[in-house]
C-alpha cells in the first residue's frame, strides 16, 4: 500500500517536473496546472461533462440495443447473420466527414448527432461478442430444453439470453469509452457546449492545461464506466464467458450469400437517403457513386486519385493494425506472466482508449515522425485495448484441469503460457482482429487528416471542404469495401488456424 | 421556482391564448441562421441582432445553428434546413461547380482573415520570406497557398509544407517555421500565451477572396425575400453597433455562451483584431456587408487562380440593395 | 396416466447411401407400465442413441416407438417426458435450488418449493441448496441433474448413466431412495447404463445390447427384492452372472 502510495507520488512528481523543463515548448501540462484548472472551471467542466456524458449514455444504451438485437435476430434467423453482420461492420466504419453534416441536416440543432454517432460506436463492438454469447450453447442444455418439449422462445429466455450476459457485459466494457469518444465527437458537428466543444477551444486557444483537464477527464470517465460495469457483472455473480468473442466466422464459400448482404446494404444507403429526401448535392447515392467511379466522364482520374490514396491508407493501416493486434496480444502474455501488472497496465490502457484521438493523435506523430511510425502507432494505440481484454478472457478460460496438469508437471510460467494459455487466447485473438477493424480504419483516418495529410482521410477532408461529395462517398464506398474484405480475410484465416488448433470453436 | 416560472396550467394557458388570438401576437416566422463555426465573437453582430431583438421586432425567430470541425455549412443551405449560411466565397464557388444553387448575398469580412503567422525570431513578413521555410497547414489549404505564391511569383516549390491540424502548437513547439491561420484566432492565442506573433495578412499581397460571405439558395431569393431582407437588416443593425463598440460585443458573447469555454480576455482581442478586416471606407459609405463590381472582379480572378472558376453572377446585390435602400 | 412404452422395428443410421453408419439394429421392445428397464452394454454401442430416440430428440430412421398411444413427440409436447444427461446439462449460472426448479417451470408446472426441498434432500444434498454447479463435484451435479428431471412429474422418466460419476457408496443409497421415489410415481423408468450392479440393484428387468450397432442379445427378469433387498443376495449374485455371460 505504501510502496504503491510512494509510486503515484512519484510518478506526479516526475510529471510535475517534467513539465515545468519543457513549459516553452507546449506540449505538457503539469499536474499542478490541471488541478488549477479544475478548481477554476469546475462549473464549466462539470456542466460540459453532464451533456457529453448525457449524449454518451443515451447513445451507449441505443447502440448496445441494436447491437444486441441484430444478435438476436442472427440466432433467431441464422439467414440473416451474414446481412447483420455486414450491416454492424458498415454502419462502424461510417467516417465522420461524411455522416456529420447528414446527421446534423436531419436533426437540426440539438444533441442528435451527438447520440446517434455514440451509437454507431458501439453497434458493432457489442454484436459480435453478443452473438459468440448467444451461439455458446451446448448440446446438453438445447437437449434439455427439447425433452420438455419447449420451443426456441423457451430456449432464448431460460438458456441463451442468461448464457449470453457475460458476454454482454464484455461487450459493454469495450463499449463504453467508444460511446464517449462518439460523443465527443459528435460535437463537432455543431454544438453549443460539451467536453467535445472544449476541446476543440483549448486546442486552438493553445490552452494546454484544459486539453489535459479535457483528456484526463475523458479518461476519467471512461475509466469509471469499465470498472463499474465490471462490478456490475461481478455483482451479478456472472459465471465468466467460456469462449470469449470467439465465434465460428461465417461459411466459407458463401460468396452468393455475402454479395446478397452487400446488395441489402446498398440497399439500404439508398432508400434511407430517399426516405429523408436529402439533397443529392451532398447525399450521394450508391448509383451517384457508381456514375463517378465507373460511368462518368472524368471517371478514370477519380479512379486514379482514390486508389492511390487507398495505397497509402493502406501502408500505414496494414502495419499499424498488425502492431495493435501484437501488442495486445503480448501485453495479455504478459500480465498472465505478471498479474500484479495489470494494477498498472489496465488503466493506462483504458486511458489511452478513451482519450480523444484528436488529442492523441498529433502528440504521437509529433513524437515519432510524420512518415511511418507515428501514424503507424496511432492506429496500434487505438486498437490494442480490446485485444487485450479478449485476450485475457481467452487466456482465463484455459481449463483448469490443463494448468493442473501442467503444475503436476511443475512447469514454468513460461512453458504454461506457451503450451496452455496462448493456444486458449487464439480464437480471442482472431475475434479481437475482427472486432478492431473498423477502429484500425478511425484511427488511420484521423491520423491522416490531422497529421499526415496523405491517403484517404486527408482526401475526404479536403473534398468535404470544397463540396465534392462525389469523391467524399466514393471514398466511403471504397474504406466499406476494404473492411469487408478484411473481415473476410481474416475470417478465412481464422478458419484455417483455429481448424488446427481449437477445432471445438468450429464445431456449430 | 414557481415565483418565477409560470405554473404548468398558466403556461398552457398562456399558450392557449396565442393559439386563439393570433393577430394580437404576429407569430413570429422560424428563422435558422447556419454559423461557420464555434459560437465565439466571430459572429457577435448576430449575437448583438438576436439580444436587442432587431430580428424579433421584425418578426423573425432567429435560430442561430453553431458550425464545427465537422460542420459544413453549405449541407444545411442546400437542404433548407437553414435559410442562410455563413461561408466563403472560395467555399461557396467549389460548391457551385459542384451544383449548389447558391447566391453570394453580403460580405461579412471584406478582407480576407487568411495570414502567415510566424514567431519574431524567424518572422514572414512578406510572400518572399516564405522560401525555405517549413510552413504548417491543413492540405485543404493548398490552393490558397498556390494562389498566393502566383499572384507574388514566388515558386511554391521552395516552401516545404508540413500537413498539420489548426493550431498553433506545431509554430510553438518548433515543428514549422510560420502556420497558414487565421489572424483572429491562433495569432490572438499565441499572444494571449504570451508570446509575440508575426502575421502577415494574405489579403495584403493580393489575396481578394471575400470572407463570412452569406449565401442563400436561389429559391429562397425568389420565394422567402421578406425574411432574407429582414435577416439582413438584422444582421447589419448588429454589426453596426459591433463596429462601435467590438468589446461589448465580446462581453455579449461570453454572457448568451457561457458553456462555450469561452475566454473573455481571448474574446475582447479578436473582437478587435477583426474590426479592420469587416469595416471599410466601402462599408462606412455604402453599408455593412456591401460589394462592388470592382470588389467582385478581384474575386473572381483569384478564385481563376484557387481552380474555381466562378463568374460575377455569383454574388447578388439585390437583397443588400433593399436593406440599405 | 402412466402407459406401455412400445418400440417396433426401431433402428438408427447415421449418413446414407453406402457410408451409412447403423448405430441401432431393428429393435422391438415393449416395457411395462410403471416398471423400470435397464439399457446396458458396452460403451458407445448405442443405447444413449435409442433412448434419445425415446425421448424425440433424435429422429428414428425406421419403426415406431409409442408411449400408450402418443408418438414421442406427443409426449415432449405436454411435458410427459424427462431426461436426465449423463453431462448434468445444469446451467452454471442458476442454484442447484433454481436448476431444479427449472424442471418444474420446464414441465409448465406451479412453482413448489416444499417439493424441491424435499427431492433435493432425497438426492442427498441438502445443504448445498445455493451452491452453483461450478462448486458441486461431478456426482453430485448428476444428482441434482436426477433431482431435476423429477421435479417435472414425468410419466417417462429417461436416465442416461445418471450414476456414472456417483461414489459407489452414494450410488447404492441412491438406490434405495430413489427406486422406491419413481416406483410409488408409477413412473415408467428407462436407465441406460454400464453397470451390471446398477442395473441389477435397481430395475425389475434388464434389456443387454450388443457392440454397435445395438443389437439386444438378452433380455433377462430381475425377480423381485433381488435388486433392493440385502434377502437373496444368492440370487442376485446369478442374475448377474447370467448378465455378465450374455453380454460376453
């Protein structure tokens, strides 16, 4: 306790100083500073922080139903998985630039972007492990239900839905600092107040100690919201999930049933902007996207200009999703190794989830350079937290009777991890890969339109300046594109690894 | 609280009231007008319009819609969601060649805010000192710069860009030598930082590009006239008294926004620094918010120059005719 | 209520066309109402098949099999049938108390909790009422698992090696609780198992399977108090070496 103590002492000591050495160069705030701060503005922060936050729970409770109703209507019409799921992947890799101004033409002024775009951060985060929750069903437990002659209702209320809550509350945890994030960044566009609208005033006002009150607030918060909804599946006495986020990937070899959820969602991007009769001066249609990309005159430079932005999304995003991907994996090893570290690994990494990329972004490129490791390491920052906590659960749920076997043997922590732990932690692994798609694709973007100005985030923000909506929509068409054939890749991967290694996760 | 807030059944009666005599209260028509960013005293003629009720007298419920980082205003034009936007004219000529049917009907700012702000150790005081410098800017920009370079004959080549977000963190901490800014923003928190910028306006050295233009589409000049005339006049009774005194209308911003993280020390400079840029000879002698043929021309060679190739019928006098008239 | 279970020409593939697998050879049985038959034979020859089969969950691929008049199907339908998994099939996250009171809501039937108490106490644990299946042992999971499957008051009462992870000790008190429990029920009682003694000590008749596919090569009557009684005792002792010679 002391020894811990004498740690954070240190630590704000160190900060402190550090950032009264470098106070000429605007980079740090210092401890002293925020707390400054805080106390001077605590009514403004304080109300900020309720319409963020406000914005933040509305849209984490109505992402997280539709999530969980687009499992459930998977279970219930496993016809319907490839459409959700495809429909959940979309909607998540929606870029900001592109959504904001229909957003706020639909709801005029007022906190609807705000929730819906919090919304769309966690759709798809929750889906999938919902799903893997509802899917964990053993043959027993469906034979149960049979023998007494009760229907699939009977299965979904007294066995799929209870299986499937620790799930949730995984989900939930990934879910909550996303939902803040969208929030915030909902703010932009257009607001009158909230931690997103100060934020963006502290960092054209130079003011850095309120973007690091801003900062450690959000990460406050964000923190808070893990824990407590860790409590609360602890409080519920949830029986941990057994197969965490693994879920069997889709058929392969269904390349007719992925073309027909493709066409559903092409579908669907047209009438939903029919429906609202929005302009098509800046509500392009999937057809006003095929006339610019294939049909039109002009139709070729488009086409060059895009790709080559795509190539260098890609250089950047290929590596830094790999690097995420890794390193969650290898800071799960090793807090298996060391447990006690996770006192010190958890928050920082919660942390670092939850501060706004806007903030983060610049910092690290600053740090690191323009050209290949920053921006690498931003999108490797964005996505290593729930590949953490996948992994940790999957690691957790190495069968006991296993490690016994090996402590038998009076195995090493390290023999343990390499034969036990880290064959149970792939199939998280895998899910965790799927699942961090469309953030790898956030952070890339951002990085380039605020950093590095190349590849296809600078682009959308450059057209969206000057009105060129048609490039604007090509380039989400294109970015849809490229998860979905991310996903499938990885899906196809998962397949053939997990085949060898756990084929028990293949089984259904 | 029920000392000062009417109790529900009053307020419905209230309500009830309006309802049933609607020639003794004229409704007032709905009104949004589309802000091209945070509210903040950029717009404190309207914010000045809205508080001493020269819109409401008029019968014009104002809404004022804040922009963003992620707000573009010509969405909300096009869409009808709001009347008029503020935007610019460079803005606004790219959103007509792709299709936007707008009108340029006032000009807030005459002179245009962009400017090269640098530090006095190594200042860009004019076009030339830009060569070999690392200037930081958003790419979107670029034009801008090729315009300036052009109507200078300085080779763009020469300076090396930096893509950065906008703020003024990279100058400080000695990532670029000098920012494509504002002159109303980052230069005003540098100094409020207590350092000392340079900044050299782009509008000095040949820049022409209107700025805080309002636009409207062309339906809404032919079929809701009486509200752009009175949104305009509004507009114009507000800046005119902002002109007298830019330092209350910071204070008045700070006041209706006190969520907005405004600083009013921040707010009183750029109120002031802002003044020159939206106030001329022009504008004294003719009325806020006015343009010219001659002024128009200017526009529309640098915005040749910007890749935006607009002709003069762009901009349309007719509503400031009837304001000022 | 209680009625003849009934099978004819029931048998089992697996596959088809030249692969087909036959897991259960035509079998006809008739088991008398309110009696209780042991299924046993070696391991995997596919009596686990045929009473999954009883209880519908796996479709015949040829014959009948009738409980009184109604198909299996029928039966499951009204909750006329309960099954007790060799695996517990207990869910981890309810009470070994809400496990078997899930029998009950299953089977349609009012809540009882006098009732519950009282079958938790005839399977011996009391006392572990709030428990969860994670903190049970294997037998005593199989034992709520028994407790579970009567709380729904079946008329067909399916076993599938209930006692397979009870201590021996455990499974002859069992015996003597249980047998009388489903007896005095007039449950009809199937009990598949491996165990000569089980399946003696417990039921009136013994039906023997051959390896896959099951094919039934003895069907041999345990006369009375042979199997409850510590009377007889001889005679218990040759029934089941006559077991032991038709399953050799």
């Amino acid at each position: 306790m002391i020894i811990r103590l004498a740690s954070v002492v240190a630590l704000l000591l160190a900060w402190q100083l550090g950032a009264q050495a470098s106070a000429g160069r605007f980079v740090i705030a210092a401890p002293s500073q925020i707390a400054l701060y805080v106390m001077e503005h605590a009514g403004l922060l304080w109300r900020a922080t309720g319409v963020t936050g406000w914005a933040a729970l509305q849209g984490f409770v109505w992402g997280n139903l539709a999530g969980v109703l687009l499992a459930l209507l998977s279970v219930l019409v496993p016809r319907s998985e490839r459409g959700s799921l495809t429909l959940a992947l979309l909607l998540a890799c929606l870029p900001l630039v592109a959504t904001g101004p229909i957003l706020r033409v639909l709801y005029g002024p007022g906190q609807g972007p705000q929730i819906t775009l919090a919304a769309l951060a966690v759709v798809y985060t929750t889906f999938l492990p919902v799903l893997v929750g509802l899917r964990a069903l053993p043959q027993g437990w469906a034979d149960l239900i049979r023998s007494y002659g009760r229907g699939p209702l009977a299965l979904l209320a007294l066995v799929r839905l209870p299986a499937a809550l620790p799930y949730l509350i995984a989900g939930l945890q990934i879910a909550a600092p996303a939902a803040f994030l969208g929030a915030m960044v909902g703010e932009f566009t257009g607001a009158e107040r909230g931690l997103g609208v100060l934020t963006v005033r502290a960092l054209r006002a130079l003011d850095l100690p309120a973007t690091w009150t801003i900062a450690a607030l959000a990460a406050a918060l964000s923190l808070a919201a893990f824990a407590g909804i860790g409590a609360l599946g602890r409080r519920l006495d949830l029986a941990p999930p057994e197969i965490l986020l693994a879920r069997p990937a889709p058929r392969s070899g269904g390349l007719g049933e992925a073309g027909a959820a493709l066409l559903v969602a092409l579908l669907l991007w047209h009438i939903a902007m029919e429906a609202f009769d929005l302009p098509r001066f800046f509500a392009k249609r999937p057809g006003d996207v095929w006339d610019y990309l294939v049909a039109a005159p002009g139709a070729e430079a488009h086409r060059a200009k895009l790709g080559a932005a795509l190539g260098q999304t890609l250089a950047v995003a290929l590596p830094g999703y790999l690097a995420g991907l890794a390193l969650g994996a290898v800071l799960a090893a090793g807090l298996v190794l060391a447990p006690g570290l996770a006192a010190l690994v958890m928050p920082l990494s919660v942390a670092l989830r939850a501060i706004p990329i806007i903030a983060t972004a610049p910092l690290i490129v600053w740090a690191l350079g323009r050209d290949v490791a920053g921006p690498v390491t931003v999108v490797a920052v964005m996505i290593f937290f729930p590949t953490l906590i996948a992994c940790l659960h999957g690691a957790a749920r190495t069968p006991r009777a296993v490690l016994d076997l090996f402590d038998s043997y009076d195995a090493g922590a390290w023999r343990k991890l390499l034969l036990a732990q880290l064959p149970a932690m792939l199939p998280a692994l895998f899910a965790s890969a799927r699942m961090a798609v469309p953030a790898a694709i956030l952070a890339v973007t951002t990085a380039e339109w605020l950093a590095t100005g190349r590849g296809i985030g600078a682009l959308m923000a450059t057209v969206a300046s000057t009105s060129d909506y048609g490039m604007l929509w090509s380039a989400v068409a294109v970015i849809g594109l490229a998860a979905l054939a991310t996903h499938a890749v990885i899906a196809a991967l998962e397949r053939a690894v997990l085949s060898r290694t756990n084929p028990e996760q293949l089984a259904r | 609280m029920t000392l000062i807030r009417p109790s529900r059944r009053e307020a419905l009666a209230l309500g009830a009231a309006a309802l049933l005599t609607p020639r003794l209260a004229r409704a007032a028509t709905p009104v949004t007008l589309q802000l091209s960013w945070l509210h903040s005293v950029q717009f404190g003629g309207s914010y000045i319009a809205q508080s001493a009720g020269y819109w409401s007298n008029a019968g014009l419920d104002v809404s004022l819609l804040p922009g963003g980082p992620n707000a573009p205003v010509e969405p909300p034009v096009v869409a009808g969601t709001a009347l008029v936007g503020i935007s610019a004219a460079d803005y606004t000529a790219a959103a007509v060649n792709q299709g936007a049917p707008f009108r340029i009907i006032g000009v807030a700012m005459q002179k245009n805010p962009f400017a090269i702000a640098s530090l006095p150790g190594n200042p860009v005081n004019t076009p030339a000192d830009l060569v070999g410098k690392r200037l930081g800017m958003a790419l979107a920009n670029m034009p801008v710069l090729e315009a300036l370079c052009a109507l200078n004959d300085i080779d763009v080549a020469g300076i090396e860009v930096v893509p950065t977000q906008y703020d003024a963190a990279p100058l400080v901490q000695g990532q670029v030598d000098c920012l494509l800014c504002w002159a109303t923003d980052l230069p005003v928190a540098m100094t409020m930082q207590g350092l000392d910028p340079v900044t050299m306006l782009l509008a000095d050295h040949g820049y022409a590009v209107h700025s805080q233009t309002y636009i409207a589409t062309e339906a809404s000049l032919k079929d809701r006239r009486p509200e752009l005339v009175a949104l305009m006049k509004g507009e114009t009774m507000g800046w005119t008294d902002y002109e007298a005194g830019p330092e209350a209308a910071a204070d008045l911003t700070v006041q209706m926004y006190p969520d907005a993280g405004l600083d009013i020390e921040t707010q009183k400079m750029q109120a002031l620094r802002q003044v020159p840029l939206m106030f001329s000879d022009l504008t004294r002698a003719q009325g806020f918010g006015w343009f010219t043929d001659e002024t128009v021309a200017a526009n529309v060679d640098t915005l040749a120059l910007l890749g935006k190739p607009v002709s003069a019928d762009l901009w349309d006098r007719s509503i400031l005719e009837e304001v000022h008239g | 209520m209680t009625a003849d279970l009934r099978l004819s020409g029931v048998s089992k593939s697996f596959g088809s066309g030249p692969g087909a697998v036959q897991a259960v050879a035509p079998c006809d049985l008739t088991i008398a109402a309110g009696s209780t038959v042991a299924l046993v034979g070696p391991s995997g020859c596919g009596k686990s098949t045929l009473l999954r089969m009883v209880a519908g969950l796996e479709p015949v691929s040829a014959g009948q099999i009738l409980f009184g008049d109604e198909t299996p199907d029928a039966l499951r339908r009204r909750a006329g049938l309960a099954m007790a998994f060799q695996d517990a099939g207990l869910l981890p996250w309810r009470s070994l108390r809400g496990n078997v009171a899930l029998g009950r809501r299953l089977a349609r039937r009012p809540r009882d909790a006098a009732a519950d108490a009282a079958l938790i106490q005839t399977v011996g644990l009391a006392g572990f009422e709030n428990r969860r299946p994670a903190e049970l042992s294997g037998g005593m999971r199989q034992r709520a698992a028994i407790a579970r499957a009567l709380a729904g008051m079946p008329e067909l009462l399916l076993l599938d090696e209930p006692f397979a992870a009870v201590d021996e000790l455990t499974r002859e008190r069992l015996g003597t609780e249980l047998a009388p429990l489903w007896e005095a029920r007039g449950t009809t009682t199937l009990l598949v198992t491996h165990s000569v003694t089980e399946a003696v000590r417990l039921c009136s008749r013994v039906i023997v399977f051959s390896a896959r596919p099951a094919r039934v090569v003895a069907d041999i009557a345990v006369p009375a108090h042979v199997g409850t009684g510590s009377v007889g005792a001889g005679k218990s002792e040759a029934v089941r070496a006559a077991l032991r010679g038709a399953m050799a």
